[in-house]
C-alpha cells in the first residue's frame, strides 16, 4: 500500500503524520499510517475552531434557534 504514495507522502508517513488511505467509491478503509499518536497541526486546529466559531454565531444570529436552545436548557433545568 506504501509503494503507490507520492514521494511528499512518503516523506509525511516516515515524519510520523497521520495517513488514511481510503476508497473513494465505496468509502472503506485501505490502511492507515501513525494514527496512534497522530495529532493534527495547531494551524489545523485553528481552522476547524474558525469555522465553527462561524457556524455557532450563524446559529445564534437567529431568534427562532436562540428561541429554542432557551427551551432546551429550560427542560435540562427540570430534569434536575
């Protein structure tokens, strides 16, 4: 499975990231590099932080969605 990689491939398994190689036409796992210890990159973690940073404000920007999360905590209150 190694052999068919790119040489950057190559270079990013043997530097310990984290590779899954998967089959796009039916969505199974072929194999996977250094997955045990992988951790995404800060500049990666921001990002994703970023984007649902976004999200969230656009959920909230919304009475109806503020609406309902207010109900939500209501009922998690009386349950308590």
């Amino acid at each position: 499975m190694f052999s068919p990689l790119s040489s950057i491939e190559h270079d990013k398994i043997r530097e310990g990231y984290g590779v899954v190689i998967t089959d796009l036409k039916d969505n199974r796992q072929i194999c996977s590099f250094n997955m045990e210890n992988y951790r995404p990159p800060d500049s990666a973690i921001e990002r994703f932080a970023h984007f649902l940073l976004l999200k969230i404000q656009e959920y909230y920007s919304k009475e109806e969605n503020v609406r309902k999360f207010e109900e939500y905590m209501a009922k998690q209150d009386d349950k308590k």
